[in-house]
C-alpha cells in the first residue's frame, strides 16, 4: 500500500495534479512518520473500498489520499510542524540559475556536452528544476522542466567528453544496424555517468522527434 502511495506521488504532475495538490501530497508524505503513513495507507484503502461496484478503483483512492493529505498539512501548519517547503516559490537565485541554464540548453550544438558549460553546480541546477516542478510559473511550460532535468545528465566531466561522445556514436551505430548484442553490451560496460549521458542524450534526441512530428502542418 506504501508502494502504491509513493508511485502515486511520482506520478501525480502526469495525472493533472495542481501544484497545491502536489506539495501538500509530498508535504504529508514526506513527514516520515509511522502515523501519517499510516493515515495515507488508510485512506488509500478507503478509497480503494468506496465503491464496491468498481473495486481497486485508483481514482478514488487518489481522491481520499489527497483529502487525507489536506488535512494531515492542515494540523501540521496549526502546528508549526509541517514538513518540507510551505510553497513552491523560487528564490531569485534559483530563477536566475533555470534562466541561465535555459540559455546554455538552447546555444547546445551537441547531444554531449561539456559539465564546465553548465553555468552553476549540476547539484544546485538539479536542485532548482525539481523545485520548479512545483512552481505554477513552469508547470505552465508543460513538460519543458522534464525536458531541462533529462538534458542535464548530458553534461559529462571535460575530461569524460571524448570518450562520452564515442560512446554514443557507437551505440547509435549498433541501435541502426539492429545489433542488440553490441548496444547491450555498449551501455553494460561503459561507467555510470557515461551510460546515463548516452540513454539521456538518446531520449531527447527521440522526443525531439516526436515533437517535431506533431507540429501543424506535417503529415
């Protein structure tokens, strides 16, 4: 039932969740105690239970977990105890780190890029988008934070680059020819961060595409 309360809130901003909902979800989750846990698990149930007619239905349960969680931020406030951030605000600094990367997203002219481009610390970047997803402004932006987030693991070591870039090109080689075996093997035995800047690169590249089909005027 935790499992199922936790995926939920992963997948709450693709189900249409307001960010209020969404904070005060994660709010109320995020307060690690065995209590409010417990409260989230039970309201899960009930919902699960509310119509026998349409049993294990998810949306009900969605519906009382948020109610649950409405009250649970409710007495915390009361309280001063509410974990996590009040709000989804951004500080001027974290708005003026998303700009600036934005900026440094768009001038890419390769899949790879080089981590001394970035123009603060992949921990504060990272930091400040996660937070954005939050944020009503940049909700407004549709899926352009995800888009931001997934671009970032591209950013490798200088030192990584070269070798990054060949990996890449090797795996795009391999994924052309349908040689599973060689893209497998590729991505198995490159370092983490290596392999993670291929499989994001190769994801942007393919909703670039996507995207690109869909727009007006193409068949």
């Amino acid at each position: 039932m935790t499992k199922l309360i936790s995926d939920g809130i992963a997948r709450a901003p693709r189900a249409g969740l307001t960010a209020r909902q969404f904070a005060r979800l994660h709010t109320a989750y995020s307060s690690d105690t065995d209590s409010v846990k417990d409260r989230l698990t039970a309201a899960c149930q009930r919902g699960l239970n509310r119509d026998p007619a349409v049993p294990n239905n998810l949306s009900n349960a969605m519906d009382e977990v948020l109610r649950e969680a409405r009250s649970i931020t409710t007495e915390q406030r009361s309280a001063g105890t509410e974990a996590g951030p009040k709000d989804a605000a951004l500080s001027n600094h974290e708005h003026d780190i998303i700009g600036q990367y934005s900026v440094v997203m768009e001038k890419r002219q390769a899949p790879i890029s080089r981590e001394s481009e970035l123009p603060a610390p992949r921990a504060q970047i990272r930091a400040a988008l996660l937070k954005a997803q939050l944020a009503p402004i940049y909700r407004l932006g549709g899926n352009a934070v995800d888009i931001g987030l997934k671009v970032l693991d591209t950013f490798v070591p200088d030192a990584d680059y070269e070798d990054t870039q060949t990996l890449l090109a090797r795996v795009r080689d391999a994924a052309k020819n349908d040689d599973a075996d060689s893209y497998g093997c590729l991505l198995t035995q490159a370092p983490e961060h290596q392999r993670r800047a291929v499989m994001a690169a190769l994801d942007v590249a393919t909703n670039a595409t996507i995207e690109r089909s869909r727009r007006p005027g193409r068949i």
